[in-house]
C-alpha cells in the first residue's frame, strides 16, 4: 500500500472517529438537560446511546492503532503522523486532527459538568433524606414523654 492511499485510509478511520465523537458530544449536553430537569429516563436512554458510541469509539481505535502498526509506526501519535501527511498533500488530515482534538476537549468538559451536576443531585437527595428521617413521628414511653428510639433511623425508599 502507497504512503498515500494508507494516509487516506487513516483520514477515513479519523472522519469515522470525529463523527462518532461530534455524536458523544451532543449526546453529553443532551444528558446535561436531562440532568437539570432530573430526568431519569432521558438520562438511562442518553447513557445507553453514548455507551454504544463509545463502544465504536474503542473498536475504530484499535483499528487506527492497527493501521499505524502496519505502517511501521507502531505506539505513533497522530500529531506524529501530520508531517508526513503533509508531504504528501493531504491537508485535509491536519484539520481532522485538530478537530479531533477540539472535540475531545469539548467532550471532557461537558463530562465534567455532568459530574458536578451529578454530585450536586445526590448531595441534594441525601439532604433531602437525612431531613426526612429526622421528622419521623415520635414514640412515647410509659411515663408520657417521648421516647428516644433505640437504634438508627431508616428511611423508606417509598416514602
């Protein structure tokens, strides 16, 4: 295979991986809204769908790592791989890198915010809870007082 077709080839595999993490992206702000609204099953189907991109994400990886093998240049990164595919005039593969890269940053950061949302959600519900087990109606002893309970304080799950 010429430089120049495996180049193309790779540039494809990088177009695959830039779609599919342009889908990771928009599916990681859709679960963000969903979040906010604390929208449990918009939340279930949007993970579902960014863990099956994810899963094409690491099948198309081991196919680059296979095609840069292949070629020689096994371990190489892709910044490695621009000079060369600059030589040979594919000036489209530096601009799929750098938006490859723009990407994932965007993606990390709204993964974070997810985080940071998730957190909150359940600082808010364990608050939530601890209240609730606190207002628990009062027993009362023998002489008329109420009684302190005995042991911990559980909560149901369907109160």
């Amino acid at each position: 295979m010429t430089t120049v077709a495996w180049l193309e080839s790779l540039h494809a595999l990088l177009l695959e991986e830039e779609r599919d993490l342009a889908l990771l992206v928009t599916l990681a702000l859709r679960e963000q809204e969903a979040l906010i609204l604390s929208d449990t099953e918009s939340v279930t189907t949007v993970s579902n769908q960014m863990l099956a991109a994810a899963g094409r994400m690491e099948l198309n990886e081991v196919r680059r790592e296979s095609l840069l093998a292949d070629a020689g240049f096994d371990g190489a990164t892709l910044s490695s791989i621009v000079p060369l595919a600059q030589e040979a005039g594919l000036t489209t593969f530096t601009a799929s890198c750098s938006h490859l890269m723009a990407l994932a940053t965007e993606l990390r950061q709204a993964q974070e915010r997810n985080a940071r949302l998730l957190l909150g959600a359940l600082r808010v519900r364990e608050r939530w809870a601890n209240l609730l087990a606190s207002m628990g109606a009062p027993t009362y002893a023998a002489s008329g007082h109420a009684a302190q309970p005995s042991g911990p304080i559980y909560l149901s799950k369907s109160a």
